[in-house]
C-alpha cells in the first residue's frame, strides 16, 4: 500500500474542486484497506479512552458532502471500534420549529461535545451558507431582523456568516475543542451510479427521495459554495480537509488516518495519576478484596 501524503487533503489557500481527485486506492486492495482501517481506528478507540480520562478536551468531526458522499457509513467504520458512549452522532435535518425561533448556531453549539468525547456532526452549520445560499428563500424562515425578501440577502451578509461560522468555532477551539472539518469530494457519475443503486436495490429504495434528483441538478451550484466556505473558514484551529470520495473504503482510511496522527500530536493527552496516598495503599486495597474470596 502506498504513503498516504495526509497534508495534501488539507485546504491552506484557494480551492477549485473541479481539479481535485476524487477517487484514491493508494494501490491497495478492498481487503487491504479494510486492513488498515481496522488498524487505525483501534488506536483511535484507544486514543478516546484516554482523552475521557484526562477530561480537558473533546473532539469535533464535522463532515459535509453532496448526497450519497458515504457520511453515514464513514461514520458506522471509523467509530466501531469506539466505547459507545465516547462518540455522539448529530444529523441535522431542516430546523425545526423550537431551532428556527434561535440564531442559527445554537442548535449545534448546544450538541458540542463534553470533555473527553467525540461529536460527530453528519451535515453541519455549513448548511447555514452552503443549502441556504443556493436556497436563499430558506433564510426568511430565520425571521431576522432586516431580511424582509430574498433581495435583502447580499454578498455582506453571506460574508457576515463566514465570519460568524468563523468566531464561533474559534471561540470553541480555544475552550477546549479540537475541531475537524472534512468534505466528502464525491463525482458527479460517482453519485449517479450510488442513487441507481438505491433505485434498483429494494434495501436500499428507502434512502431514495426524488429531492435527490432536483438539488443534483445545482450541483455546479453547490460545488460553487463548496469552494467560497472551504476557503473562507478554513483556518488553522478548525482545517478543511477534502477527501476523495469516489472510494469508500479508502476515504474512510484517509479521515481516520488524518484523525489519529494529528490527535496523537497532543502530548499533554494523558491518563491522569493515581493520587499518591491511594497509590501507596494499592496493595492493602487489593489485599482487601482478595480476603473477600
């Protein structure tokens, strides 16, 4: 199998994602990727079970993609091998009553995650100027202040939301939050060929939805989006990484690869010490418990 170059992912200026791969298999084999995966999210399990006994950070995935981009199955592979109550998934759908009657970002500030876990947001506050910009009529559901019709949103207020998106995920970085931000780069003909699938495969007819078809239709749109909040919110507390994902199996190694070595970095991760009485008396505690037999 070959290096996986794990800087390269990373957005650092401007992006066209037009000239960006989309399919990657480090000449490796189905089986030897799902190899490495298991390698590696093994360490990253391990690696959350001391990050909930140190207590001082959490860790934020945040993962964006056009439908079909594999989000649900990146996160049922990457986080098997996870005590269960270490990792916490939010789907974010369309706001609900309750969330549409607060800012934007409250419905995810409130599902950060609490010290010594993983969240995992599948779609993001990224909706709010990736789904919103393409809809801008969705923005009169927020009901703010100054926004009347669709001709009030301008190009200041898509960049007052950046710059939100922005002081928001600073503020959070600097309390405590280590934040990762991925993209799932999926192909046109990629995602064509995964929603024929759900049409022709009866156990998967059920994920189908004929929205699909009329968001794939924007998808120069989208992609247009894509590229202004990759380059506008990618900063160095909270990194855009764009992950080709044409190839589950391999943009699964990618995300957990890019997860574990920059994780790892973090030497101050550790398992807290004993108190030096309870330490000292270990060996009359076990004594205790072994005269109960």
């Amino acid at each position: 199998m070959e290096k996986i170059h794990l800087g390269s992912y990373q957005v650092e200026n401007g992006i066209e994602l037009a000239k960006r791969n989309t399919y990657e298999d480090f000449g490796a084999s189905k089986k030897e990727l799902k190899k490495e995966l298991k390698n590696i999210r093994k360490k990253l399990g391990d690696f959350q079970d001391t990050l909930y006994a140190h207590g001082k950070y959490g860790v934020l995935l945040c993962l964006q993609g056009m439908d079909t981009a594999g989000k649900d199955s990146l996160i049922r592979e990457v986080f098997k091998d996870f005590n269960v109550r270490g990792v916490v998934v939010h789907s974010f759908k369309v706001p609900t009553s309750l969330e549409l009657k607060h800012d934007y970002l409250w419905r995810h500030y409130i599902a950060l995650p609490e010290r010594g876990k993983f969240s995992v947001f599948n779609r993001t506050h990224y909706e709010n100027v990736l789904v919103t910009k393409v809809h801008p009529e969705y923005i009169l559901n927020e009901n703010i202040p100054g926004i009347e019709s669709v001709s009030d949103i301008d190009a200041s207020f898509w960049e007052k939301r950046y710059q939100q998106i922005n002081a928001f995920e600073q503020h959070v970085a600097e309390n405590g939050t280590i934040i990762f931000k991925f993209f799932l780069h999926l192909s046109k003909e990629e995602q064509r060929q995964r929603l024929l699938r759900r049409i022709d495969l009866k156990r998967k007819n059920w994920k189908f939805s004929p929205g699909d078809l009329k968001e794939r239709k924007l998808w120069e749109a989208y992609e247009k989006c894509y590229e202004e909040a990759l380059k506008k919110t990618s900063k160095e507390h909270a990194p855009w990484y764009v992950i080709p994902a044409d190839n589950k199996d391999a943009a699964r190694v990618i995300v957990a690869s890019i997860l574990y070595e920059a994780l790892k970095k973090y030497k101050d991760i550790e398992e807290p010490e004993l108190d030096d009485e309870i330490k000292a008396n270990l060996e009359t505690f076990k004594q205790e418990l072994e005269k109960e037999n």
